[in-house]
C-alpha cells in the first residue's frame, strides 16, 4: 500500500509530506496506480523546484521495497501560495485515487497536524 501523510500547521498552512510504500495492485512495472501516484507525486516535486522560488529539502530512497520520498518546505516564511496551489493539486489528484472503490486499498492519504 501507498502510505501518504500530509503535514499542515494549525493555520492550515503546509509543511511538507511523505509516501512510503508501493501499491501492489499489479506486478511491477504494470501496476498502474503506482504509476498514477508516482507521476503527480514527482510532477509536482518538479514543478515545485521549477515554477516557486521555495525553500525545499526533498529525501528520496527507492533502492529497498518502501519507495520512500520525505518532502518538507524549509523557508521560514511557510509555502508561497503558488506551492500551495501545486500541492492542493497533487492531493486532488492522490484522493480521487484513493476514492476509486477499485484503487482505494493501495493507497492510504493521512493528513496530520504539526
């Protein structure tokens, strides 16, 4: 399963996320709701670098079975609303995934407050 957890302050403002984990719907290499996840996910890693002047550090590690990526804004004056706006985006995209009654046990979304 996908693992997605989403991380806001109280003002609702965010701080980054983290995917952990590989579907399993299908064979490696088929399984297109990895596939699905994984091209918003790392779209918006490479919008985010290209179209905001943000503050990011981006962890990535797909050399063991987890398909781990830890994403957090590192500015101090939070997320510029161009970010926020690529980020509503990536998620609109992950929870209609997870809404599909076909797709939805392989991927979880969390959104946890920080």
């Amino acid at each position: 399963m996908i693992k997605v957890t989403i991380y806001k302050t109280d003002r609702h403002e965010y701080i980054g996320f983290d995917v952990k984990g590989h579907a399993g719907f299908s064979d490696e290499g088929m399984d297109i709701v990895c596939a699905a996840a994984s091209a918003l996910i790392i779209n918006t890693l490479n919008a985010l670098e290209k179209y905001t002047s943000d503050e990011m550090s981006v962890v990535s590690d797909d050399s063991d079975a987890q398909g781990r990526i830890e994403f957090r804004f590192t500015g101090s004056a939070g997320p510029t609303h161009d970010a926020e706006l690529l980020l509503d985006t990536m998620i609109l995209g992950l929870q209609e995934i997870e809404e599909d009654s076909d797709y939805e046990p392989y991927i979880d979304i969390i959104f946890k407050e920080v």
